[in-house]
C-alpha cells in the first residue's frame, strides 16, 4: 500500500482559500485522494491508521 502526505498546491485550492493563506493537506492512497486534513499532524495521523489498518489485514 502506498500512503502519501502533500500539501496541496495553489492550483488546486479556491481563489478565496489562497486569499485566506490556508493550507490543505492531502492524503492519497494508491493514487486516490482519501482525506484532506487542515494540518500536516492531522494528516499523518490518518496515514498511520491506514498503514496500521492494512498491516492487521
């Protein structure tokens, strides 16, 4: 399994978003976008369960 924790780029948030200074966090799974997360802690956070998850079975 390939889990993987980006922030996601200005080309991919709204224009108001930018404006705003937010920041996103992706996290993408095989190829496929499974969560955005607020923050990167958040976001790692999530990855950990998904690999623990496939470990398990």
């Amino acid at each position: 399994m390939n889990v993987i924790v980006h922030e996601r780029d200005n080309e991919h948030l709204s224009r108001e978003a930018r404006a705003m200074g937010i920041v996103v966090w992706d996290v993408i799974q095989n190829g496929e976008l499974v969560g955005i997360f607020p923050t990167q802690d958040e976001a790692d956070a999530y990855r950990k369960e998904l690999e623990e998850a496939q470990a398990q079975g």
